[in-house]
C-alpha cells in the first residue's frame, strides 16, 4: 500500500514552464517503455503510433472562469466558476474576507449582478442575471493554472485551448492535447491512426494536492464526462483488431476507464470522481500521452498505477536531470500500461 509521501518529489522552479513554445508539436516526448526511456520530441509520436491506433482526445473548451468583483457590501471578491448547470446558473468558489450568505448580490467585472444561492460543499451556488456562457466569455478571464505567474494574455488565449476544442465547460485545459497542431493531426491520420471524442470538462480539483497521508481517506473531486456511442463502436473495434486504445491525456483516460466500470464501455453522461492509484487494473486504456504532473496529486497517482510506481519515479528523475519542462505548458510523456484487465 502505498501512501501520500510516496507521490512527493523535489521539483527545481525552473522546470516549471511558465509559457507555451512558440509551436505546439514543438515539445519534447519522453518515452516510457517499462523501465526504458528514449528522449524523443512530440512529433516523433507519428512513428510511435500504427494504423489502425485510436486516439482518444478530450474535447471540452475551457471557459473564462474567473471574475473578480465586489459585494453589495463594498468587500471585493474573487470567483471561479467550477461548473455550469445551466443557462443562468453555476457552481463556484467564491474567495472574500467574509462569506456571502443567500440573497448576497456581488457584481462581476463592473458589469454584472449575480446572486448568491445555497452552498454546495466548498462552492456556492450563482444565479446569472442572463446567459452564463454569454457572460463568462464576454467578461471573464482565463484561469491559469496557479503554478503560471504572468497574467493570461493574447497568447494564452489561444494556447491554453486545443485545436480541437468544442464543448464550453471546463476551468482548466486537457494539457496533454495541448501538444497536437493542425499539421500533426492530418499526418497521423493519413497514417491510418483513427480519432475518437470524449467530453471530460476538467475543475479546478485537478490542481489540489491531496492532504491526507492515508490515500484511502481522499475526498475525490468529481468531473463530469459524456461517452459518445460513437467512441464506445470505435474503441470496440479497435480492441477487436489489436490494436491500441490511446489516451490522449488524464481526462480522457479517467472518462473511458470512468465508463468501464462495469467491465464494458459504455455511452452516456455521469459524473466521475474514480481515484485511480497503484493496484488499478485498466479496463480500456492500453497507451497513454500525459505531461508531467505536481508532486502529491491524484494525477500522479493515476500515471504510477498506469505505468507501474518504479517506472514513473525513474522517468521523473530523468526528466528532471535532462531538463525537461513540466505541468500545462511542459514536454509529454508516452506510457504503456501492463496493468490490465
């Protein structure tokens, strides 16, 4: 068994990269094979993947989540919205000197009302005064990831989406597509590799370490995902030919193995907070494209059960040693798992 101390590493500031390369498919790719490691960069992931190969990509887009405001009582506030429910209202964490109660109205932005509503946990229920998406893309702004130190910009605006983004509804982007261009994207299909879409939008949860020494007493966060038919035919047929599933990044991984619990994928929407440590046997997921992740968290957690605990403490320290850049805006990983059903 294993406990939170053994998901702890030192990682030199340094490695942390504050801003995307100019080009996307321009990162570095440590490839995991076992206890084998080969430096390669992103692009050499059209060699490392065969015809008939299915990625699977997390399509969410992440929202402008973040307002700064004040109460109707003159004290400033921060918000980040963790979830829509629907058209006017929303899940959130509310940051101020004192906690607003029901009926609190704090105005975002200098530009709109919202009200306050019952508490759900550590969020706080919001009522919008008109559309939600219209609202949080008109005057919200990126939330960068709390390791980032510069305040979104032009750039990020663009780069902390992947190409291929489409449903709004997450607080934070599925980093590891993040490395996928246009140009990448079209030779690995005229390769023969196929591609399938789960939607996962990833909350804010991801970045919390987790406190408890015990694993076993970890409060999980929960994300909500939709598993189309069409990826559950895709992803059978691929087993079917022997051939790999791939992961494109941690929410997609937690979306298809989120869908596996009963032994088959299957299509539909939930909410998930699967916990995925060491002892884990997947269900679907054969390869995995991940970037490096924080000391002490769940995703952590998730990569040392997926590639097995050794092989991931040896392929960190590597990283580190040969400089490699981490978290949302660093280099990837390619891991195979030999933890399966």
């Amino acid at each position: 068994m294993y406990s939170l101390s053994d998901f702890d590493f030192n990682l030199p500031p340094e490695r942390i990269a504050q801003f995307p390369l100019p080009d996307r498919s321009a990162s570095r790719l440590l490839h995991v094979d076992g206890a084998r490691l080969a430096d390669r960069q992103f692009t050499d992931i059209l060699d490392l993947l065969q015809p008939g190969d299915l990625l699977v990509m997390n399509d969410t887009r992440v929202l402008k989540a973040r307002f700064f405001g004040v109460k109707d009582s003159g004290g400033k506030v921060e918000v980040l919205v963790e979830r829509v429910l629907d058209t006017r209202t929303v899940l959130a964490q509310v940051r101020a000197s004192k906690s607003p109660g029901p009926g609190v109205k704090i105005r975002l932005a200098d530009a709109f009302d919202v009200t306050v509503g019952e508490r759900a946990g550590e969020f706080y229920t919001l009522a919008f005064e008109s559309d939600v998406f219209d609202l949080i893309e008109q005057y919200g702004r990126l939330p960068l990831p709390p390791y980032i130190e510069h305040a979104p910009g032009e750039v990020d605006e663009t780069r902390y989406q992947t190409v291929f983004n489409k449903v709004p509804g997450a607080v934070a982007a599925p980093t590891a597509g993040l490395h996928f261009d246009e140009a990448l994207l079209q030779k690995l299909k005229d390769k023969g590799v196929r591609f399938a879409y789960v939607t996962l939008h990833v909350g804010a949860g991801t970045f919390q370490p987790v406190r408890t020494e015990n694993l076993a007493e970890h409060n999980m966060h929960t994300e909500w995902y939709t598993m189309p038919q069409e990826t559950v035919d895709a992803v059978r047929a691929t087993r079917a030919a022997g051939r790999d599933v791939i992961a494109v990044g941690t929410t997609s991984l937690r979306a298809l193995e989120s869908a596996s619990q009963s032994g088959e994928l299957v299509a539909g929407s939930a909410d998930t907070a699967l916990f995925i440590t060491p002892g884990y046997l997947f269900k679907t997921v054969t390869r995995l494209i991940t970037n490096f992740h924080l000391p002490k968290s769940t995703l952590l957690m998730l990569v040392s059960a997926f590639a097995g605990y050794d092989e991931i403490r040896a392929a960190y320290a590597h990283a580190i040693a040969h400089e490699y850049r981490f978290f949302s805006y660093g280099d990837a990983m390619l891991l195979t798992t030999p933890n399966r059903v």
